[in-house]
C-alpha cells in the first residue's frame, strides 16, 4: 500500500508470506526496504518473496552495497538500475537455477498442448478410427498451430527476446521436454515446429502468475514531489530479466493518490465505496437482462412476422448496450464525485504521520477481512510502516524485527558505524 501527495509518500505493507507447495502463511515476511543508504527513495515487493530463489531482503542489500551514494534523476531511473542489477550479478541468476526456470516457465505450457492433442485425438477416435500417423501428425500441426496462435495474440513483456535466441540457446531443453510430453507420437516437423515455437512465444509475451511485483518510491534528485514507479520480475533466460511495467503515479502530474498492491477489494471499498465483485457482479446481471430482454419481448409478440421480430431484437439489443455503456460511466463518474474527489482533497493536505497512519489503516483493513474469511490469512502479521520524504528520507515509523534490540546492542552499533 503507497499513499502520497505533495510532502512525502507512505509505504505500508503486512508480513504474512506464503510457501508455495506447502500451503503455510507465516507473518514474517519484511516487504519494504531502504533502495539507497543516503538518498530518499525506498522499495516495496509483493506477490513472491524471492527473485530466482534468493529472498529479496538479500537481493536489496546488496544491491544497496553497489549502488553507494549514486544517484538518478528520477524514480524510474532507480527502477530501470535495479532491474539491470537482477540480470547482471551471475549469484543471482547461476546457469543451473537459469536452465530450471526456463524448464518450469515451458513445462505447463507443452502440457497444456498435450492435452489438447489427446483432446483432438479423442474426438477424432469417436468418428473414424483408427488414425494413421499421417492423419495424427496433420492433427498436431493444426491443434498446435491454433495454440500457438493464441499465446501470440499477447503484447510482448518489456524485454523482449528476438525470435531465433530462444530456440537457438535452448533446443536440447525443448527436445528433452517434448521427448519426455510426447514421446515417440508422430507429430511432424511442423507441429514440433509449432511446440518450438509456442514455447518461445511464452518466454517472450506471456506474464506470469509467480512474478514479484517491485515497486520503488520516493525522489529522484530532479524530483520536487514524490513518484512511485512498478515493475513484475518473474526470472531471468539468457541473461535477461522478463520484466514488465504494471503502472507508476507522479503527484507532480496526477495529484496525491492511493495505490494498493496484491489484494486492492478492501482498499476499493473505503476509496470508491464499493466491492469490485459486487459491481462486476451487477454489470454482469444487468448485461444478461439486456442481451435476454428483446429474447423475450418478441416472443411475447406472436403475431409479429418473423424477420421483423428479428430486426426489432437486434435493434433493442444494440440500444441496450449503448445504454448499458452510458450508465456504467455516469456510475463511474459519480463515484468519482462523492467518494474519491473528497477523499483526494483530504489525502492531499496531510501531514506526513497521518499519512503514515491511514496506509497503516487500509492494511490492517484487509488483514481484518481475511482473518473473517473462510480462506488462508495470506493479509497479517505485523505492519512495517515507512514515510519518504525529500528532506528526511526513508524513516521507519513502525517496522518488526525477528529479534529484541535490546538484547543485540552491537546490531544498532554495526548499523551506526556502516552509516558513518
């Protein structure tokens, strides 16, 4: 959670971190960090808590460490430097973490291809078996060639990768993945060609679900007013991150604001009073009484000839759409007026601890609606608080330690002295 306005930006974040393939939360997780020693800008991280393995408590330090007193003009500046950190240390990225990546980024994909050539090869079986292996390699080309096709209808992420480089450095990863997926299947050179080539379409469009969101904060040393810049990380090939951009606000041009990260419902209810699946949920229903209501209008009307009940109903549907579009954006708009514009003009004239208290809030908020749920508390733990002010930098209001500083007096000692 990120508030900003005019005097500084407010990052709070919880401490609940969840083990993938053990199904455990623990609220230990720390997901703000000081990006420099001396200037004020800061990082916040969500979603995974590591980065090719490496947590990214680690990641940061030394970062920071390489960093020193260099500066850059803007936030973005700082984002674009760290983002070429992760792809350029060889301790984050080592070849034998790189090749496993690339194998788990493949691997469901060419599953997901299998299945739809058994599917295809099933519904085939129903009509006329049995099927040569003419006929299965045309099956593969062509069910291979659609799949392709969808996963190429995505943007490229931000670092894109030329069309030979994947193939190219990683044929012997492909054949041994597809030679343990499909075995000895006949599946012709050109739906091998296609598997090949779905597989680089993934490395090179599809955002994946495990990616870290980074998000860094603060002021540039042109920066008057605060900016918040975010990017997802999902991993390295080649020596390249796959990064891309999910969303930046400057209050130099967009005026204060408050951005969630990860679970933004809750955040949603206080900012513009009401629950996103709640309004999906009435879009959704009024969308299915427009597109059934002239269905059901004409067929009340039996005594109407056939092409013109047609003509009506569309013209009735069309209408309703249009209507449907107008009055989500008068919803939007009013929203805008009573709930955000009004709670903007307050955000904007607090003080720096009150902004710190209020991203405080919005998180205990959602921590207090998962604790209340049925499912995981993936929202708990301790809240570390921290302001970013161009005068004071990054200051801890409140921040959890695994340990009592009272019975470690050398940590604050060695933190003192690496200070000075």
């Amino acid at each position: 959670m990120a508030i900003l306005n005019a005097q500084a930006v407010a990052l709070a974040a919880d401490s609940a971190a969840t083990v993938d393939g053990v199904g455990k939360v623990y609220p230990s997780a720390n997901k703000i960090f000081a990006l420099s020693s001396v200037h004020p800008v800061g990082i916040m991280v969500w979603n995974a808590g590591a980065f090719m393995g490496v947590p990214w408590e680690t990641i940061v330090k030394l970062y920071r460490q390489q960093l020193g007193e260099r500066s850059f003009p803007t936030v973005g500046e700082y984002l674009a430097d760290f983002t070429a950190f992760l792809g350029s240390d060889e301790r984050l990225a080592p070849d034998n973490l790189a090749d496993q990546y690339f194998q788990r980024l493949i691997a469901g994909h060419i599953q997901a291809a299998n299945g739809l050539l058994r599917e295809a090869t099933a519904q085939r079986l129903e009509t006329q078996p049995p099927i040569t292996a003419t006929e299965l390699e045309g099956i593969a080309t062509e069910v291979f060639g659609a799949f392709l096709e969808r996963i190429k209808a995505f943007p490229l992420i931000a670092n894109d990768w030329k069309a030979s480089d994947v193939r190219g450095l990683h044929q012997a990863d492909l054949d041994d993945a597809m030679r343990e997926t499909f075995g000895d299947l006949p599946l012709g050179t050109a739906g091998a060609l296609a598997v090949e080539l779905t597989c680089e379409a993934v490395v090179r469009q599809l955002q994946s679900s495990a990616f870290s969101g980074v998000v860094v904060a603060g002021f540039g040393e042109r920066d008057v007013f605060p900016a918040l810049v975010e990017r997802a990380v999902d991993g390295i090939v080649d020596g390249r991150v796959r990064c891309w951009e999910r969303g930046s606000h400057f209050v130099a041009t967009e005026g204060p604001g408050i951005v969630p990260f990860a679970q933004r419902d809750m955040i949603q209810v206080f900012v513009e009073g009401v629950n996103p699946a709640y309004q999906e949920a009435i879009e959704a229903m009024v969308r299915q009484l427009i597109d059934g209501y002239p269905t059901a209008l004409m067929g009340a009307t039996t005594d109407m000839p056939a092409g013109v009940q047609a003509s009506l109903a569309a013209a009735h549907q069309a209408l309703g759409q249009e209507y449907l579009k107008q009055a989500l954006k008068v919803l939007t708009e009013w929203r805008g007026t009573q709930f955000v514009q009004e709670l903007m003009e307050v955000v904007a004239t607090l003080p720096k601890e009150a902004l710190a208290d209020l991203a405080e809030a919005l998180v205990s908020l959602t921590s207090l609606r998962r604790r209340m749920s049925r499912g995981q508390e993936t929202v708990g733990g301790p809240i570390d608080v921290a302001v970013i002010s161009k005068g004071d930098g990054l200051i801890w209001l409140r921040r959890k330690h695994y340990f009592d500083p009272n019975l470690n007096p050398q940590y604050m000692s060695n933190r003192y002295r690496r200070a000075h």
